[in-house]
C-alpha cells in the first residue's frame, strides 16, 4: 500500500536562511579588453570582479579598507601587461592587483 511506505519514510529536512544582502553603490565599473573581466567598485572600497561569460558570476571580491574613498578603476590595456587592475582613492592613493595565474 502507497500510503503505508509514506508513513514509514523518514525524510530530514534542513532549514535554510538566506541573510539579508544588501550591497553598497558602485562607484566604478572597468571592463578588461582581453578577457571577459568586469571590475566593479563599490562605495565602502569594496571590489567585485565578475567573469561576464558565466552568467555574471563573481570571481573574487577584495575587502575594502576603512576611510580608503574609491574613485575610480582602470585595467591595463597594453598587450603584454594583461589581467592588471589600477585603482585609485580620493586622497591619491594608487594601488595594483594583478590577476595573471587567476
């Protein structure tokens, strides 16, 4: 009977809470020309590269430092300097990450 195999089905259930994400504005948005990178900066200092061929998914996000005031970014667009992301802050603080191996 269909309804007795139910009644001895054990099934766990897992509860799942998803938080309330809430991402600062963006400040800068720079496209890499030779790949398909999008660095997208945020208000707080935060960086989000997203991989724009698979579905916008976020590669990697780099911490922003406290009081840092992003302004704006820029990729490298030199052939044989690929993959390197400039970025700099209000008070003129001028930072580099490369993402050659990434």
């Amino acid at each position: 009977n269909y309804c007795e195999i139910i009644k001895r089905m054990s099934i766990d259930i897992h509860r799942l809470r998803f938080g309330n994400w809430m991402p600062d504005g963006i400040k800068s948005i720079a496209c890499d020309q030779f790949s398909s990178n999008v660095a997208v900066g945020r208000i707080n200092g935060d960086i989000d590269i997203y991989n724009s061929n698979a579905k916008w998914h976020v590669q990697c996000s780099i911490a922003g430092r406290k009081n840092f005031k992003l302004q704006q970014l820029i990729w490298s667009n030199h052939s044989d300097e690929k993959y390197r992301l400039f970025g700099i802050s209000l008070r003129g603080f001028v930072f580099e990450v490369c993402f050659i191996g990434q």
